[in-house]
C-alpha cells in the first residue's frame, strides 16, 4: 500500500518539473549548488572511511576517503536533520516535512521512502483510534476520579489531533529530527510532537509508537542512541529521557537530573552514557540511565551533538562554536571555540585530533590543541 | 582680393548687412540680453537628483520606482563608525564618546529617530535560550556606569547580542551606528537635502569627535551625494583656471590682448547665455553636465580665434577695423555655420542614450553651441568693429608671415610616400593593437566603494574601512519578490523565496542573501531553543507568523505584497551583475509561480545592471549614429567618398585608440564615458573638415597634393592646432576632479581632441596620398 503512495511520489516528481505545478519541496530534487559544503549543514555520520553530510535544500554531500567532497543526488528539497549509515550499502536520512529518503547502493542513487503525506495517514488513523479507545473506556467507567484522569487523557490527544488536521489542510508540518537503524531492516525515526516510528522491514511499513513513550504533552523527540547491547535511549524536550531494552516496544521513562531539552547522546567505549543540551549541560550514567552524573564544561551554550574518539575521547559540539573535549577516565574537561564561532550540528573524527564539523557555516575544520590550552571545566 | 574690400561689394551677404547696417543696436541688444541671462545663470541650482542619473524608462528602475517607499527603510541609511586608536571598544571614555555621537544624531535634520540603532540605542539587545525560554536585555543596561565590571558585562552582552561584524566591528576596535534616514521630513514634508546632510554630518559628527584617540567613517548613500555635491562645486573653480590658462595661450597666439580680452569675454557670454537658457527652461546643472560650459568656452574660443585671425589678416594686407571686420565675418560666417551645426547634431546623437543626465547634457550642449553662433560669430566681429586689433598683434602677424614655418613644412612631408607609408603603416599596428586592446574594455563601473568618487578618497577610504572591518558588502542586489496583497509570507510564497536565495547564493560573485526567510528560519530555530534542525520554512502559517514576529522593519513592505530578497555581491562588475541577472530570469523560469514574481531589481547594483544593460545596448546605436551624421554631414559637403574616408578614417582611429586608453586605464564605459565618444567625434571632425576646404580649394587650383595640403596648413593649420590645444586645455582641468567620473571624462576627452587633431594633420595627407587625391602625376614632386 504504502510502496505504491511511494512510486506514485516518485512518478509525479519527476513529471513536476515540466507541469506548472506549485513548487514544493518534498517532491523537488535537491539543488545541485557549487556551494553545498557552505550549506547549513544538520547531519553528520561516518562509516569507516566514508563521511555523510546532510541539510537544508535535501542537499547530501559525501567523502569517501581522501577524495574531495561530492553532492549526491537527492530526491527531495526539505531539510535534511539526520543521516544514518546502516552498513555499506544501506543509508538513510530523515527530515522535514516527514521526508524519509534511503540508498541501497552506499549512496549513489536515493529514493524517497515516506513522506508527510504518508505520515499523516499512518498517524492519523492511529490517533483516532486511540481517541475512540479512550471514549469507550470512559463510557465504562464508573470511578469519578478515572474518568477525570481519562477526560484529561482524552483532551491532551484531541491537542494533537487537531495539530494533525492542521496538516491536512496546509500539507505535513512535522520534521523528523533523527533517525537510526539498527541494521539493514530494523530502525527508528523520530520527529517532533513526540512522533515515533519503527520498521522492521527495512522501510516498507512503518508502526506508530508515540504512546509507547511517556509523553502526554508531545515534546519533541530530539535523539535516538543505541548501545553495544541494544539498548535504546530516546531523548527529548524538557529533560524527557526514555529507555528501551526490548527493541522499542515498551519504553521505560528515567529520571533525569535536568529539566531543559537534551539535544543528543552517546555511549563511550566503557558503555557510558552521556548525555547533554541546553545551556551546555552534560550528565553520565555507568548504569544505563538509572542514575546520572553531572559535569561541567564551563559553557552557556546549546551543546548539540558529539562522537567519541578511537583514544576513548568524546567530543562535544555546540553553539557559538563551543567544542567540548572530555576525557571520561579522568573527568578532564576542555572547552574550545572555533574561529567561526557559529552553531555546530555535528561532529566527527577525521584522524588522531582532526575533526570534522557541520553546522551553519557548512563543513569545518578543527583540531584540538595537544598543549591543553583550553579552559578546564 | 582688392575688390572683397569694398564694403559696398554688391555680393556683401544679407546677414553680414543685417549685423553691421545697425551695429549699435545689436550691441545694445547683446547687453540687455547678456543682463538678463547673467540675472537667470546666477540661479542655476546643482542637481543631483538620483532618478534623474538612472535609466529611469528602464524595466528594473520602473520596477524599483514601484516599490520604491517599500524599500526606502531598507535601503536609505548612513553608518557612522567611531574607531579608537587604541585599545579596544571596551574602554569607558570610548563608549562616552560612542554615547554622546548616538545622542547627536538624533538632532541631525533628515534621521529617522525611532531607527537610529547602536550598542547605547535600546533597541539593540542580548538573548539566548535558557530552561525558562528566551531571556534577554538591552546590551548597555541601566546600571552601566563604566566600572571594569560593567565594561566586562557588556562585552558578554555584545557578544551574545550578534552584533559582531554588524554593529560592533570584527576586531572590537571599532563600534558602528546605522542611522536610516527619512527621504520626506514626516513633519515639514520636505525633501531630505542631501547635501546640507552631508554638511551637517561633517560638521556635528567628524569635526567635532575626531581626536588622537577617535576616528570616524562614515559610509551610505546619502554621504555619496552629498560629498557629490561637494565635489561637483569644486570643479567651478576650474572654470577659472580654464580661463586663466585659454588666455595665456591667446596671448601667445595673437600678441594681443586686446583681442585676447574680446575672444575671452564672447566666450564667455557664451558660457553665462547657455546656463541662463538652461535656468529658463528649467533645468539645472547636473555633474555630468557640468561638462558643457567647459566645452562651450573652449568651442567658443577656438571660433573666436579663427574670427580675430581673419581681423588681422585683413588689417595687415591694409583694411580699416570695420571693413576688416566685416570681411572676417563674411569670409567666415558659412564655414563657421557648418562647423557648429556638425557639432550640434553630433551633441543631439547622444539622445539616443535614455538617461536623464546625458539628456540633459545633449540640450544643455545642443544650447551652447546654438549660442556660440550668435556670440562668436555675431558679436565677436561686431567688437572688433568697434576695438579693433592692437598694433603689436598686427605686426607679430606680419613678421610671421614673413617666415617659412618649419612646422607646417615637417607636416607637409605626410603627403610624400616616403612619410605617407610608414605614417598609414603604423598607424595600422596601432589600431590593431587599440582592437586587440580594447577587447578587455568593460561596461559600467570597475572600482569598489562608490565609483563616482576617487578611489582615494575619504569616502571610499571609510568605505574600505567598513568592509575590512565588518561583515558587509556595499555593493546590494535588491530582488522584488512580489505577491498579490497580503501573501507575501504566505509558505508557498515563503518556501519558494527561500529556495531563491540559495539559488542565488550559489551564483559567483554572490556573497550572501538576507530576506524575510532568513529571519523566518532563524526565528524556527529560536523558537525551539535554537536548535538548528528546525531552520527550514514551517507550512503552518501560525507557526511562520510566530516565526518572523522579531524580523526587522523593512524585509516584508505595509501592505504584505512585496519582500526584498537582498543580495549582497562580491563587486559590481559587469560580468557580475550580468550574472546575477541572468540567474534570476533562470530561476523564475524553473520555478514558475501564479502568486510570485521575482522583480528585478533595486540596490545599487540592481541599478546598475540596468544601467549597463542601457549603456550596452545605447553603445553600438550611438556610435552609429555619430558616424552616420558626421559621414552625412561630409558626404553633403565635399560630395566625395575618397575625401569622406580621408576625414572619417582618422576619426575611427581616435575611437579605437581611446577605447584602447579607457581598457588600458580600466575605465569602463559608463554613463559618464559614452558621451565623450560621441562628443570627440563631433567635435573631432571640425578639423578635418577646416583642413580639407581648404585643400579642396588649392586642388581645384590644380596644384598637387603636397601644395595644397601646404597651403591648407597655412590658412588653417595654426588654427586647427590652437583650437585643439585650446579644447583639450578646457577639459584637462577636470583630470583633477574629486568626482572620478568627471576626471575620467576629463581624461578621455583631452585625449581625443589631442589625437584627432594629429590624427587630422598627418593622416588627412597620408590617407589622400594613399587614395591618390589631387591631379595625376603631379604628386611625386614637392613644389617648394
């Protein structure tokens, strides 16, 4: 069902060019543009030698070991938040209006996998399905306090149900805002307003989890981390941090120390979990998330995104160029800025101290100082 | 040549009897009407007006014109930048110094109060996301009081603010203040006085607050005009020096200052008819045509000259001052005409180009040339009549005649093959060479800041300071992106703007673009705690007015129809704006819309690209033009091809050669520029067709080729090489313009005038030794 929506898509793309149809970006190619490196850059992943950058116009470009960067072609125009390299061949990358889009070939042709008009049809029957659920078991029940509880229930879902019909009439709103896949079939996107999906068939269909997760005011769900045994941790809007160790099918919500948004996570190579946000907060747990662990960087800004080292470093990217650099065996932490100082999205390690950033500017470069210059936290 | 002086000659023309029967009348005529319009040229007003410099029938300028008030906010404003020598900007005796220049301006006629933005105004403030949402203040808070602490608050402040590189320089040893300017007073409804602005800035801002320790830039439109202005009055006092100089020279020529004086002051009520006509009909005198009183007097002297040599002539072989006055004025008066006339029609070619000011500058040229009729051929003799030569004149033209002159005789040689060949010959190499040359020759303006001002000078300085300093670039590419009422953020119209920008962001030359999808997706990403993944343009319409609620006035216009989409460029190089232009016709050809028009253009360099393109295509129809009058003109008057292409060849040579000197000197042709290709071909050709009459006469004498060009030379020959002295000599003096446009008219035009008149002594007797002119086999021999 949902591949024939798809290769309808696809046919009525590559006719829109010709036809005075509105421009729309879910359906328009990405721009080739001899600046995309300077693009406003979102994503950032790496896979042995290979690097993936994505952003704003569905631009994708690519580096496959020490040739220079290259756009590939993309199908699609929105902005592109998250890129995912599965294995050799499978790439996914996920982002605005509801635009999921795959390669199967490591990144040489790609296809448009969902799209927001497609997402609304799989959350909107799921929502009111949920809504009628909810109506009945009112109807049944004769405790005065439950019933309250479920009206509540009930109103908090009918916010989200008209943030859905909204979208039926000026088209899909919501933005993916990461997307990860455990292997070649197994993967998750989540998305704003609490939006998340899972696959096990590789993209063909996608289930609707959003009630999985305890979420009844629908943050946004800003990242998905797995660790070494599978362990799942979303993390979200206003200290939202849930866990899940069945593949995604029950989530356990965890106390955070923190109620501002986490922006991203990472496991470190003892199997710690760190995670950070807003106005430059870090925290670990050793013990995946039942208790956590403050640091501090010495910074106000966002701290957006981070990767770990091959030396067991992590690195942590942020606003204004803030770069964190923590060493977890001694809790020694460094804080740098880069020149540009502009927002960075995304991080990854080139070689011993050279990295890679993606942010406002596009891609960057930066090598951490080996005479410990920066500020210690 | 006993008879021609009678006076009562039965062939003494109408007009030679109309002007001498009732001299006294005329002269009184010439002083009442000399009178008035001395009372009109006092009034002239300089005028600068900004339309009236821009191809204003042109698409893009109508289409600017139309949105013009929409984009004044944006566009009309100055910066003034406080530098201090040293240290940083965070030091308390600068920021009292940065306080009390923001405080000042507010009392400069023409601010626009509410706008004035610097780190003391404010409306200028710090924010950043916190768990609690946005917080935020003004960068200078009350409880500043210049205490290090505070000092080291308002730097966290500055730097939180994103004000670095816009209104606090890179390297924080410069702060700026933007102050938009208000084109209509909202009170009094006056037009803003660009000039007494400027004034006021100097006055009240530089001279007041520069010190050791503090300097001041000052950068934006209104500043070009005014020091436009400025400038353009200074060049008043080349007129003088113009005058001082043409003397000398006629003094040197005649020997006599008596008719020295008569010359100068002919030419001069010459200059004083023209401005009052111009004040009459209205106009004024804009910095282009202020080109024409200079080219009036020189006109008219070098017509004055030929008039006071044929007095003296004639005195010589022995007539009274009236009888040799009126025998130079009958000898004179057609050629004259003709002369004059070419020159007018030539002037007049230059309508073809549709810019005001050189619309102008062709009537207020037509008028002087007009005028230089009724002066130096009217009242010139009239006053000799009455004057006479000196004695002294009359006998240094004596004893001249009594001399061979070498350098009529060094001249002559061009029509011997010995001289004649190699003279074609190298003349051939240098026209290849003036082609290959002036294949690199550009349309429009080549240098950066503000082109009309010298690349020296202290606004291009300040200008040079700015875009060292800050993130800016002057050189704005304004896109009209246009919806019908009420849409103009609209998301289909909004997403598709902002695809635009990074169409255009990715054209060469193109810095960056700014436009309300940029605040609109910067206002996404702070919406949500200023995270990046949401910086795209959101479908919901609530979400995208929440999104743009903090945009800055002036990025969508009143009535939601039109949003600026602002390109700032690298430079405004022709080939860059070409570009520019063309990827925008480009884009709305790929993405057509019903609801979205993307309009070209305003900016300074939206303007300019029009400019250019006008100048472009004005360039080819004008030179056409020119040569078509003047080849007309010749082919009427000597009825011969061979004679037409010994004069027009020349001519050519000389347009090649100063499009070479302009690649060479990398000036482009501009608005400035192109009439002085026409105007050194119409004037040019006054030469060859002086020398060439008289050639005619001597050839059909049946004398040989090398005699009649001798011949012609010493009836004319001085005077040809004293009118082009005297012509490049009018012009010379505006090398030295602050305004560098009117220098490089200066330039080109002393240039052309020198070298068509060599060109007309050596290749007019080249060209017809070639074309084997004159009687057959008489030609090897000189007879001299």
């Amino acid at each position: 069902m949902i591949r024939i929506a798809v290769a309808t898509s696809v046919l009525l793309a590559s006719f829109g060019a010709q036809a005075a149809e509105p421009y729309d970006p879910i359906t328009t190619p990405a721009p080739q543009a001899v600046r995309a490196e300077h693009a406003a850059l979102v994503g950032l992943d790496q896979r042995g030698d290979q690097l993936l950058a994505s952003g704003v116009f569905g631009t994708v470009i690519e580096k496959e070991g020490e040739a220079s960067w290259q756009q590939l072609e993309i199908p699609t125009s929105v902005l592109l938040t998250s890129i995912d390299i599965v294995d050799e061949e499978h790439i996914w990358a996920a982002g605005h209006d509801g635009v999921i889009v795959q390669s199967t070939d490591g990144g040489k042709s790609w296809q448009r996998r969902l799209d927001g008009y497609q997402l609304l049809n799989l959350e909107y029957p799921w929502l009111q399905a949920k809504m009628t659920a909810l109506e009945a078991k009112i109807a049944e029940t004769d405790d005065a306090y439950e019933a309250e509880e479920l009206e509540f229930a009930l109103e908090e879902l009918g916010f989200l149900m008209s943030g859905l019909e909204i979208q039926f009439e000026v088209g899909p709103t919501k933005p993916f805002l990461d997307i990860h896949f455990l292997d070649r079939s197994t993967g998750f996107a989540i998305a704003a307003y609490g939006t998340l999906l899972k696959t096990t068939d590789g993209g063909d269909t996608w289930q609707v989890l959003n009630d999985k997760i305890e979420n009844p005011y629908g943050y946004h769900l800003n990242k998905i981390v797995s660790d070494q045994e599978q362990r799942l941790y979303v993390l979200g809007e206003y200290g939202l941090m849930s866990r899940s160790t069945d593949l995604g099918e029950s989530w356990d919500t965890l106390d955070t120390p923190y109620d501002g948004s986490f922006f991203g996570g990472v496991v470190d190579q003892n199997g710690t979990l760190w995670v950070f946000g807003l106005r430059g907060n870090i925290f670990s747990s050793s013990d995946h998330g039942e208790s956590f662990q403050g640091h501090f960087a010495n910074t106000n800004y966002n701290l957006n995104s981070g990767t770990v080292l091959d030396d067991g470093r992590i690195v942590l990217v942020g606003h204004s160029g803030v770069i964190v650099v923590i060493e977890p065996d001694t809790d020694t932490i460094t804080t740098h800025t880069h020149e540009s100082s502009v927002s960075i999205m995304g991080v990854r390690q080139l070689h011993g101290n050279e990295l890679i950033l993606v942010g406002r500017a596009g891609l960057q470069r930066f090598t951490i100082p080996t005479d410990v210059t920066g500020m210690k936290g | 040549m006993q008879d021609n002086l009678s006076v009562a000659h039965a062939k003494v023309p109408l007009m030679e009897r109309a002007l001498f029967a009732a001299r006294k009348l005329w002269l009184f005529i010439f002083i009442g009407i000399t009178a008035f319009l001395l009372y009109q040229a006092a009034q002239v007003r300089p005028d600068a007006s900004f339309t009236k410099m821009i191809p204003s029938n042109h698409e893009f300028v109508q289409n600017y014109f139309k949105y013009g008030d929409d984009l004044a906010s944006l566009g009309n404003a100055v910066r003034v930048s406080v530098e201090t020598t040293e240290g940083t900007i965070f030091d308390a005796d600068y920021q009292e110094t940065l306080r009390q220049i923001t405080d000042e301006l507010n009392y400069i006629p023409g601010v626009n109060r509410s706008g004035i933005r610097s780190v003391w105004t404010p409306n200028v403030r710090w924010s950043e996301v916190t768990e609690q949402g946005f917080v935020g203040g003004p960068v200078i808070p009350d409880t500043y009081d210049g205490s290090p602490a505070s000092l080291e608050n308002l730097r966290k402040n500055v730097l939180r603010s994103g004000e670095v590189g816009n209104l606090v320089a890179n390297n924080f040893r410069s702060a700026l203040i933007y102050v938009p300017l208000n084109e209509i007073d909202p009170e009094t409804g006056e037009q803003l006085d660009y000039h007494q602005f400027s004034l006021n800035l100097e006055e009240r801002i530089r001279a007041k607050y520069q010190s050791d320790k503090i300097n001041i830039q000052i950068v934006g439109f209104a500043k070009v005009v005014g020091d436009l202005i400025d400038g353009a009055l200074q060049v008043g006092i080349f007129f003088i020096l113009a005058m001082l100089i043409t003397f000398a020279m006629l003094y040197g020529y005649s020997r006599c200052v008596r008719s020295s004086l008569i010359v100068l002051l002919c030419s001069v009520i010459a200059v004083v008819w023209q401005l009052g006509i111009i004040n009459l009909i209205g106009s004024g005198i804009n910095p282009y045509s202020m080109l024409v009183p200079f080219l009036v007097f020189a006109i008219g002297v070098s017509h004055g000259v030929q008039v006071i040599t044929a007095v003296m002539a004639y005195r010589v072989d022995g007539a009274e001052k009236l009888q040799a006055s009126r025998l130079a004025f009958r000898s004179l008066y057609i050629a004259g005409l003709t002369a004059l006339a070419s020159d007018a029609i030539g002037f007049t070619t230059l309508m073809v180009i549709d810019i005001e000011v050189i619309k102008e500058l062709a009537i207020a040229a037509s008028i002087g040339v007009a005028v230089i009729v009724l002066t130096n051929l009217g009242l010139l003799p009239i006053l000799t009549s009455y004057f006479g030569v000196s004695q002294g004149g009359i006998q240094h033209l004596e004893q001249a005649r009594l001399k061979q002159d070498k350098v009529q005789k060094w001249f002559q040689h061009f029509t011997q093959p010995k001289w004649a060949k190699p003279a074609i010959a190298v003349a051939v190499v240098m026209a290849v060479i003036g082609v290959w040359q002036g294949q690199s020759l550009q349309i429009g303006d080549l240098d950066s800041g503000a082109p009309e001002l010298r690349a020296d000078s202290r606004y291009n300085l300040d200008n040079a300071f700015m875009v060292e300093n800050y993130s800016s670039s002057t050189d704005i590419f304004v896109v009209m992106a246009e919806t019908p009422p009420g849409e103009c953020i609209a998301w289909e119209n909004m997403v598709l703007m902002d695809r635009f920008q990074w169409h255009m962001e990715n054209v060469p030359g193109v810095q960056t673009t700014r436009s309300i999808t940029y605040v609109s997706k910067l206002g996404m990403a702070g919406i949500n705690e200023g995270n990046l993944k949401w910086y795209s343009i959101n479908r919901d319409n609530f979400v995208l007015n929440a999104s743009i609620s903090q945009a800055p006035s002036g990025l969508i216009n009143r009535d939601c129809s039109m949003a600026p989409m602002i390109i700032y460029l690298n430079d405004h190089k022709a080939d860059t704006l070409n570009r520019v232009v063309a990827e925008v016709r480009a884009f709305s050809a790929e993405f057509p819309s019903e609801n979205l028009d993307f309009l070209l253009a305003a900016g300074n360099s939206g303007i300019e690209a029009a400019t250019n393109i006008v100048i472009e295509e004005a360039q080819f129809k004008m030179l056409v033009w020119v040569y078509g009058v003047v080849i007309a003109l010749c082919l009427l008057t000597f009825r011969s091809l061979r004679t037409v292409i010994c004069i027009v060849l020349p001519l050519m040579f000389t347009t090649i050669m100063s499009q070479a000197l302009m690649a060479w000197l990398d000036i482009g042709i501009k608005v400035a520029t192109l009439p002085v290709i026409a105007l050194g071909v119409g004037i040019g050709v006054d030469y060859g067709i002086y020398i060439y009459s008289k050639m005619r006469e001597a050839l059909a004498q049946n004398m040989s080729l090398s005699d009649s060009y001798g011949y012609a030379l010493s009836k004319t020959g001085k005077a040809v090489g004293f009118t082009g002295l005297t012509l490049a000599i009018g012009v010379a003096t505006w090398i030295f313009s602050p305004i560098k446009f009117q220098a490089d008219m200066g330039l080109l035009l002393t240039f052309m005038f020198i070298w068509n008149m060599l060109g007309a002594l050596i290749l007019i007797p080249a060209l017809a030794y070639v074309l084997k002119v004159g009687p057959k086999g008489k030609n090897k021999e000189p007879v001299m």
